[in-house]
C-alpha cells in the first residue's frame, strides 16, 4: 500500500505546482475520525472534504481507510513506511531541482512534530492546517507551517491565535469570500495550497465544497457572510 500521492493527484495541489514550479507537492490523505481529528467538531465531520471531488468513490474511500487502519493499528511499521517515501520523494524532487513539500494531514488532524517527522526532514517543507489550538503555542521547526482551522465552535481561540501572530486562520465561507474577517483581510486560498507562502495575519478564505456546499445559514462551520 502507497501512502504518499503525487501532487499532481490532487486538483489544488497541481495547481499549486504548476504556480510555484520550484516546488513539488506530496500529500498523505488518511479517512478523517474522531480519534486522528481530536479536535472535530459532529458538523465539521460530516462536511469534511472526504466527499469533495475523487471521495466519492468507493476505492477512495476504501483506499483512505485502509491507511487509516494501518497507522491506528501498526503505527511502526506505518512510520518506518512513511519515512521511506518521504525520503524517495525528497530525492527524487532534488533531481528535478525543486523542493519537496509534504502535507501529511489532507483529511486528517494528526500531530506528526510528537512523532518526529517535520523534524527528521530538516531539508523538506512541511504544512498542514489544524483545528487543535495548542499546537499554535508550541515553538515549531523553520520546516514546519501550520494554519488554524475555524470549526464554528472555536472563535474565541481563533481570534486569540489572530491577535497573538501565532498563526493564520482558515475559514469556510458559503458561496463566496468576503473581503473582511474579525477585522483581518481575507485572502483567497483556492487559488493554491501553499500555506506556507501566505503573508502573516491573515484570515484564508476557503469556498465550501462536497457536502458543505449544501450547508444552510444556521451552519457555524460553513460561514454565511453578507
């Protein structure tokens, strides 16, 4: 079983390479639960990209849970994987001149800096976006970038990670992206994924997609704005 996917596998991703060609963008997309997603809301769990684009097929989804039961189950033996692949992508980016980018948290809200991996790659660029705010206080690795992820259940800690720099906010708006939010501007993440480009103190504006297109005004994940 493959765990990583070439950037190019993904709609947002290619665009992200094809954008900023001194990258290449490898993705680890694990079947998003409570216990990989400690911080999920029940709405932001139901409207989770897993049923955006390719996820709505039953070998995606098949696919993802089965790397989902691997590393719940074997998490050794899928780490000693996972370091193979990320190494064999780091060299094989380095022949091609660029550098390699890992977002290992697709679907999924793991904690890799306890696990050691941004770390044991000093050479590669990690990101990923997190819905657990106390991994913003942390000190994090020049290699390793994370964006806060609004729930609807979480504005008060988003508003202090905004107000301390700590890091940048993504937000799911319905329809379209205001040019405001809680007083910061908002830029328009759908044009790539490179989270670790964004200038600081900025809200991501992100458009909803798969089942969070549907979400009605009463949604406090999928944002509604005038």
């Amino acid at each position: 079983m493959k765990l990583l996917a070439n950037g190019k596998d993904n709609t947002k991703l290619n665009k992200s390479v094809k954008r900023f060609s001194r990258f290449d963008v490898y993705s680890l997309s694990l079947y998003p639960n409570k216990l990989i997603c400690e911080s999920a809301t029940k709405e932001c769990l139901s409207l989770c990209l897993k049923s955006a684009g390719m996820g709505v097929f039953p070998n995606v989804i098949n696919g993802r849970q089965a790397k989902t039961i691997f590393f719940m189950k074997e998490k050794e033996k899928f780490l000693v994987q996972l370091k193979k692949e990320i190494t064999n992508s780091i060299k094989r980016s380095a022949k091609r001149k660029r550098t390699a980018a890992f977002r290992l948290n697709m679907m999924s809200d793991v904690d890799w800096l306890s696990l050691g991996i941004p770390q044991a790659f000093p050479n590669a660029q990690f990101y990923d976006y997190t819905k657990v705010a106390g991994r913003c206080f942390r000190q994090l690795p020049a290699n390793y970038h994370l964006t806060f992820s609004h729930s609807g259940e979480n504005l008060e800690e988003c508003k202090r990670i905004l107000g301390l720099g700590l890091a940048n906010i993504a937000v799911v708006f319905k329809d379209s992206l205001p040019k405001r939010w809680l007083g910061k501007k908002v830029i328009d993440g759908t044009t790539h994924d490179m989270r670790f480009l964004d200038p600081k103190g900025v809200i991501v504006g992100l458009v909803a997609l798969g089942k969070a297109k549907k979400a009605g005004a009463e949604s406090k994940f999928v944002v509604t704005h005038a």
